[in-house]
C-alpha cells in the first residue's frame, strides 16, 4: 500500500514494486483474510440478499477445484467460465487460479460463434456455465474436442448428460492445498477485439494483481477506509469488472456487492447504492449517462459514495460536474487496455481533475507518448499513448500468436494504438484510435470478427464495419453492405443481417445501423479502406439509426 500522507510527486519517487517470485491471486484475494469476515453480498433478482465470506468462499472453491482435479484438469489447463456477475462465478475463478489453471471468461451475450471461437482456440479443457447459457453451448460442443468437462448450474434432470454444479461440489472436499504457482505463471486468458480477423488472447500472470493495487489505491483516493462496500455494474466477463473491482476488493478484505442485471436498471442502482451502503464504485461512462436521466435521486434515496472511478470512454465537464452534485464527489476517470490494465488515472485527492484528460501515470507505472518507433515525444505533440513492457500489469503475451504480440511493442513500450498528447504535468490527453477499433458502451470492439460473420450470411458480397458517433454509447457500429447482384435491399434484410450478428457474436457488437452500397472503397490490394467510410460518414452528418 502507498503510505497515507505523501503527495503523488513524493509516491511517484518512492514507489518499487515488489517483486515476489511466488505470487498466487487465489491465495492473495481469498485465503489471506478472517474466515468469518464478509466478502460479499449478492442481490438476486427478487430482492432477496445472501452474504458470504471469505470462509465459505475458500471452502466452496476448494470443493470445486478438487471436482476438477479429479477429472484430470491441472495447471496450465484452461477452464472457460460462462456466467454472469455472482457468487458462481468468483468460485470459479477462485479455483481457477487455486489450482494453477489459466481462467477463461466468457461474456454471457456472446453468441455461438464467438463461443465456439474462443473455446477452440484456447483449447478449453473444461466450462462452467448455466441453464441459461447451455444451448448456445451445445450447438458447437461437437466442434470442441479437447472440451472434456462441461459443468453446469441447475442441470437438474439433465445431470446425467452434464456434471450438475451442486451435486459435484457437495461430494468434494472442502479442503484444497493451493498450488506453489510463480508470479510469472499465466492465470487469466481474456480476448481482446482486433481490427482484423479473430479476437486475440490476451494472457496474464498472477503477477497482474500486483500491478493492479497502487492504481485502484490512487483511483479511489487512497482505499481502502475501513471496510467500504465495492460495487460495479460493469461485467466480470472482462478485466474492468475484474481487476479494477472486484479483486482488488477482496485484496484489501473488503465486501463486494454482486447484482445481475437482465438489462441495467439506473433506478435500481441508486437504490442499492442506499440500501447496501456502498462506498466505493466503478461505473462505466453509459451506465452514468443513464443514472443522470434519474430525476432527483437525493430525494428518493439516501446513499453516501465517498469514490466513483470511471473509464472506457471519455468524460466531459457536464458529466463529471453532474457527478459533482449527485454523489458529493469527483468522479475519477481512467484509462487503460486489456493487455495493460488501469495505465492511468485520475486522483481528486492528490490532484485537480482536467476535463478531457484520462489522468495520470500511478506509483510505479510509466506512461509516455511515442512514435512507431518507440521514441518518447515531447509534451504537446500527438504520437500513440504507451506504456513501459515491463510493469508487472502488462500481459505475458498474445495467446499462440507471437506475431500479434511483437507488432504490440516498439521497444520498451507497449503501443496502445491510441492517439494522444501529454501536458507538462504529465496529463494524458486521448484524441482517437490509430487503428479501426469502435467504442461503444465501453466496450472495445474490433471490426473484423463483425465483417467475417456478416460474409457467411448469403445476401453478402463484401462489407465494411466501422463506428460512428452516438450520443449515449460514444459510437455504434455500422455496417456498409455489398449485396450480391440477385439480392434486393430491403428495411427487413437490414434488421436480418443484423440479427445475423447478435445471435452469432454478441449483442453489444451487432450493426445498430446498416447501410447498403454499390461498392466498397478499397486499396490496391483488395482492402477496405475503413477511414474512407468514416470520412464519408462525417461529411453526411444526419444519420437514421436501427435500434
């Protein structure tokens, strides 16, 4: 912990690391604090709450790791996990790191091919999921064949067919030796979108967690305060919810407040904000856009945050002076990758907050604006933002992709592909992407995978995808459409070809817009020139948008 009472100049000249050369998160988030102090409170749909500790969490991971050891699954297998924020889910990435094996999360809006892709090439040994998410699973199980073990909640009837997740963790031991793991061995396997092809693997050491605490010490002004309920909306499918919440709550002891929200409720949030005494959140950019629209929350709920963090999009002056009189508080914006989590942050207590800026490098990181090279640039002029290859935050590597992975570095420097400016104070100042990436709801979604489903469905001939500007979600994606000759452009063919999507990738990536043309802009080689389509987008201005 960064001692109380320094200024973030003398913090960024005392910080080290430390460098442990065993290191296991299991064991750091879970097994480290009173058995019977409460780690988290879960609010089921109907109101109802359920609290567990730390105690139970370990004992009930134990179980679940020895299920899974018993059907041959080891260190350095990966075992995928399809399900949404609860109690399941921490178990299952508990065990997963107890026992060595890399974790695999799994967005539960992801449809079957975005499954079947991930699964297949992380060679899954085994997946957790639930009634729910099963048939999705069941359409490519087939395609799987190193997929063994299929676990699932409420099987029920079905138990004979999957392994049911209450029978097989009430016949295991409740006790589990941690695995003696390196701080360098691989824990997590999240994928990021790309701007070509499939999505990548980003993999992670148990060294990450390291890398976390400082930042979300910084970021939520010097947390822990005694035992402050943490609370997100934010999916635990992807490293924000993960690592910028939920771990390193428990980290620190502190209780977590788990929700499942069908569809995110504003109205809901402010009321368990009240009713759970939360004190700390991370709450994307959209889901505070849609909290603003609450009319008068002071006066229908009685909740006291002392820190809201923030990131994914950018924060204006309206936003952040909203938050100002709706919590009491600055909200924090941060910045950072899924190979490179939380690079910078804003602080309120160690510093002004500047509209428009992402923040500030944290104790220990290093954060400059370079050019293709690598070359640091100097204060004002636009380069990509980058951060220093060897914090303990950056990932291992792309997963089997070692050409991904040398492209994502320029010497010591990992290149984010954003654009941006660095003030003299060291204020980062994001301007826009160097590649094709859309931002969308915060949520990084990469062209390519969208344009190679939308080519397997029969009206296509070519496709370009690119983002366009959109007042909640900060862009959308669009869809320009090459039909076949025979094929004639309709409203119903537009809303097919983006159903298309959502049921086959994910339904925060499908085509809010579609727009069918002649021809596509293309480069001498047979390319999409996505800039071109943006261009003509902006010059356009108006835009009718399918919602």
């Amino acid at each position: 912990m960064i001692p109380r009472g320094l200024s973030y100049d003398d913090a960024m000249k005392r910080f080290r690391w430390p460098a442990p050369q065993r290191f296991n998160i299991g064991r750091a988030v879970c097994e480290r604090h009173a058995p019977d102090t409460l780690a988290m409170i879960v609010e089921n749909a109907d109101g109802s709450v359920r609290n567990w500790t730390f105690g139970q969490l370990l004992a009930a991971s134990s179980r679940l790791a020895n299920a899974l050891v018993a059907r041959g699954i080891g260190k350095g297998d990966r075992v995928a996990v399809f399900l949404s924020q609860g109690a399941e889910l921490t178990l299952c990435h508990l065990a997963g790191y107890r026992m060595g094996a890399v974790v695999l999360p799994l967005f539960t809006l992801f449809g079957e091919e975005a499954i079947e892709y991930r699964l297949a090439n992380a060679e899954a040994s085994a997946v957790i999921t639930d009634m729910s998410q099963l048939p999705k699973l069941l359409a490519v199980r087939d395609r799987l064949p190193h997929l063994k073990t299929i676990i699932v909640i409420g099987a029920g009837a079905h138990g004979s067919a999957f392994l049911d997740w209450d029978r097989l963790l009430g016949a295991a031991s409740d006790r589990f030796a941690t695995v003696d793991t390196a701080a360098e061995d691989p824990a997590l396997l999240i994928y990021t979108s790309g701007t070509t092809g499939q999505p990548k693997g980003a993999l992670h050491a148990h060294r990450m967690m390291l890398g976390c605490i400082p930042a979300v010490e910084q970021w939520l002004g010097h947390w822990p305060r005694g035992n402050e309920v943490m609370w997100t909306p934010a999916e635990w499918a992807w490293i924000a919810g993960l690592y910028d919440a939920l771990f390193p709550a428990w980290y620190y002891g502190t209780p977590v407040l788990a929700h499942r929200f069908a569809k995110f409720d504003p109205e809901r949030a402010f009321a368990m904000l009240a009713k759970h005494h939360v004190g700390v959140s991370f709450i994307p950019p959209t889901a505070l856009k849609m909290m603003r629209q609450v009319h008068k929350p002071r006066d229908r709920w009685s909740y006291d945050i002392r820190a809201i963090s923030t990131g994914g999009e950018a924060m204006g002056e309206e936003l952040l002076s909203w938050g100002r009189d709706t919590f009491g508080t600055t909200i924090s914006e941060g910045y950072g990758q899924t190979e490179m989590n939380l690079m910078l942050l804003n602080s309120p207590d160690w510093f002004e907050v500047r509209p428009g800026s992402c923040g500030r490098a944290c104790p220990g990181r290093r954060v400059a604006i370079v050019d293709g090279d690598g070359n640091v640039l100097p204060p004002g002029q636009e380069g990509q933002i980058a951060g220093w290859r060897h914090d303990p935050i950056v990932m291992l590597e792309y997963w089997r992709n070692p050409e991904a992975t040398e492209r994502k570095y320029a010497g010591d420097w990992l290149l984010t592909g954003d654009l941006g400016t660095i003030d003299q104070d060291g204020y980062v100042f994001f301007k826009s992407r160097d590649d094709d990436v859309i931002t969308s709801g915060g949520y990084r979604i990469g062209p390519g995978e969208i344009e190679e489903c939308l080519m397997k469905h029969p009206a296509v001939a070519m496709v370009g995808v690119v983002g366009i500007p959109d007042r909640l979600r900060t862009e959308i994606v669009k869809a320009f459409v090459q039909l076949r000759p025979e094929i004639a452009p309709t409203d119903s063919l537009k809303a097919d070809l983006a159903g298309f999507v959502k049921t086959r990738l994910a339904a925060h990536e499908y085509p809010r817009e579609v727009e069918f043309v002649p021809e596509l802009p293309l480069t001498t080689t047979g390319k999409i020139l996505r800039r071109e389509l943006r261009r003509r987008e902006a010059e356009r201005g108006v835009v009718v948008r399918l919602r």
